[in-house]
C-alpha cells in the first residue's frame, strides 16, 4: 500500500490558488484509489474538504527552511511514507522517500523582467538544487518545461508534463438570483478570476472594457473576481479614473461552491495575462460553458487550443476588438461555448491527476526512469 505524502501549505482558509486546487485534486484522486495521504501544513493550514483516507498533520511553522529541511523529514520517516509530493519548486533535500516536485512556472524568480541579480542568482541556485535532489519533476505544460530546461539547466528527460487537474464540479450550473445577490452581479456581465497581481495584465482590460461602445459599457458588468486586497485599490483607483466605478463590480473571494455558476452565467470569461504556466481559469469557464478570450502568451495558448479567441495582451486595442467581436456577434459566442466544452473534456482528473498518482506508483516502487514527454 502507498503511503503518499503532500506538502498542504497552499490550503489556506478564505484563499484560493491555482497551486491549492492542484494539491486538492490530488488528494481526491488519491482518496478516491483508497491510498492514505497525509497532508503536512504549519498553523494556517486546512483542508477545507473531508476525503476519506486524507489526513492533515500540523508541523512546527517556526522557520520556513527548518520546516523544510528538518522537521518535515523527520515526520516522514515517522509516518513511513512511499513518496512526497510537493506543489512547488521545492522540498527536503535529504528525505526517507523519493521526492517529486511540481514546478508550476518561474515566476518566484523573474518577475516580469525585474531583475534583482542577488536574490535571482540566490533562487537559481537553490531551485537547481532542488530540482537535481528530486527523483522526478511535474511540469503542468510545454511552455512551463522549457522554461525550467532552459533556466534551472535541468535535462527535459527528467520533467514529465501533466496539466493540471480540472475538478469535477467545474460544470454548467445554472446560475441563481440568490448567488447574484450575494454578490452584487447583474446580467449580462463580463468575468474575470484570479488575482490582482500586475502579471494578471488587469489594468489594460479595464482599460480595454473602457474602450468599448457606449451601448455595451452600459449594458454589461465588468467582475473582477478575487480576494486580492493588496493590489485592489490601484484597480479601484483607475475604474474611478476611467469613470467605470458603476460597471465594474470588486466582489471578493467568491465561495467554492458559487465560482461554477458564476463561470456559467458570464456572456464572456476574459484572461488578460501577460505570464501564465498553465491559466486553469480559463479552463474552469470553458468545462462550465462560458465563451473564452485569452492572452496570446505563455502556457494559455496551448491549454485552451482553438476553443479560445487569443489577443495580444499588451494591445488594449486588440482586447476590446475580441471583447466587441464576443459580445455583439452570438453565433461566434455559441461556437466558443461548443469548443470550449469539448475542450475541457480533454483535462479530465483521469488524465491529469491519474498520471500524477502513476508517477509517484512508479517513483515509491522504483521503477521510475527519466524518459522524454511524448
């Protein structure tokens, strides 16, 4: 029986990340093949959801690297685990089981071109570190393996690409006036998911949205959905400027099971991204049925396909054309609500978190070998 480790750090109350609905699904797959799992966190950790055979086990959080490096190790051991898996770029560098990391993007070490030459030099080093320590790399896309080739220096025969796990609640479901409400959403509106990082590219789509025709500005609600309190003001501020504070809602962290119906009930889902190593938004809107425009850069082209209008994300011009197109031609809009379903299809927890739970079958038994991503 495997015993499978994960690092849960990501499951945050009241948060909601990419890296947390991978861990997530995982953990549902796992539960679902009867393994036990055990989920090591610090204080702030929580599962949020009930799985049979998945349990959370709270470490000492006094020190991120002592967390890392010492105290987890050593609770692995205890636990007898078979294999750990870490969302992240890193893990224990001397662990009684094999490791697999899963390198989402490297972001934490670039960000957008700003260079800090120390601290960049400081995270090469040791993701490199990491990286060669693990016995195998999860890579959620192309784009996202090649960039850890070319940066970390790391042989591609060693990263193996799974997207990530779409979950199975993302579906169309009819969207009420009870969630509008909570929310402060009218119809028709525009949607968007995520963060307010600068990387998400969020004030040229208001920029974008401000752009459009008289009649649509006044028809449609711009939702920017997210919990992001540090970046929102800035966001706030332009709306005023751009005198778009009445047609562009703030409605915070939208409750997990709301963010479907939500999806569902969008004219349009956009993401504007200037960086992605994967954009499961885009993702979670199609399998619910919303017509996609997305960001011509990065990981987005290759996971929505030809489901998706993409647009140059620096062209504000480029993304109010899309937007236009979307919204005042219907057919257009019902034929990227077909591509986008069956798209989505293509990411079931079958293929995605299956084969992640095949890697770490292969690595605690042993019988990994680095081979190339066909």
């Amino acid at each position: 029986m495997i015993r499978l480790g994960v690092d849960g750090r990501e499951l945050v109350t009241g948060a909601r990340t990419g890296i947390g609905r991978y861990v997530i699904e995982v953990l549902r797959a796992a539960s679902q093949k009867g393994w036990p799992c055990t989920v090591y966190g610090d204080r702030s950790t929580s599962l949020g959801v009930t799985l049979p055979g998945v349990a959370l086990r709270v470490l000492d959080p006094r020190w991120t690297q002592w967390w890392d490096q010492v105290t987890l190790p050593r609770q692995l051991a205890q636990d007898n685990i078979s294999a750990f898996l870490s969302p992240y770029y890193k893990g224990p560098l001397l662990a009684p089981c094999p490791v697999v990391l899963t390198i989402h993007d490297l972001f934490f070490i670039t960000y957008l071109g700003r260079r800090r030459l120390f601290y960049d030099g400081l995270m090469v080093r040791l993701a490199r570190l990491y990286a060669a320590r693990a016995v195998a790399i999860i890579a959620d896309s192309k784009y996202s393996q090649q960039a850890i080739v070319t940066r970390l220096g790391i042989s591609a025969e060693k990263i193996t690409v799974i997207p990530v796990p779409l979950g199975n609640e993302f579906h169309e479901t009819p969207l009420t006036e009870e969630v509008k409400a909570r929310y402060g959403i009218t119809d028709p509106y525009l949607l968007y998911v995520g963060n307010f990082w600068p990387h998400k590219n969020l004030p040229r789509l208001l920029q974008a949205f401000a752009g459009l025709g008289e009649s649509l500005r006044n028809t449609f609600q711009l939702v920017l959905a997210g919990c992001d309190q540090h970046h929102r003001p800035r966001l706030q501020e332009l709306a005023r400027t751009l005198g778009l504070s009445s047609r562009i809602l703030f409605p915070g962290q939208i409750a997990d099971p709301d963010l479907p119906a939500l999806y569902t009930g969008c004219s349009l889902f956009v993401l504007p991204s200037l960086v992605e190593g994967f954009g499961l938004p885009a993702l979670e809107a199609m399998a619910c049925g919303a017509p996609v425009i997305a960001a011509n850069r990065a990981a987005i082209p290759e996971v929505v396909g030809k489901a998706a209008i993409l647009f140059d994300p620096e062209d504000v011009v480029a993304i109010t054309k899309a937007m236009t197109d979307v919204l005042t031609q219907p057919e257009l809009g019902a034929t990227l609500r077909r591509q986008g379903l069956l798209r989505s299809r293509e990411f079931s927890l079958n293929r995605t978190a299956g084969r992640v739970l095949m890697l770490l079958q292969e690595v605690s038994e042993g019988r990994h070998e680095t081979r190339r991503t066909p």
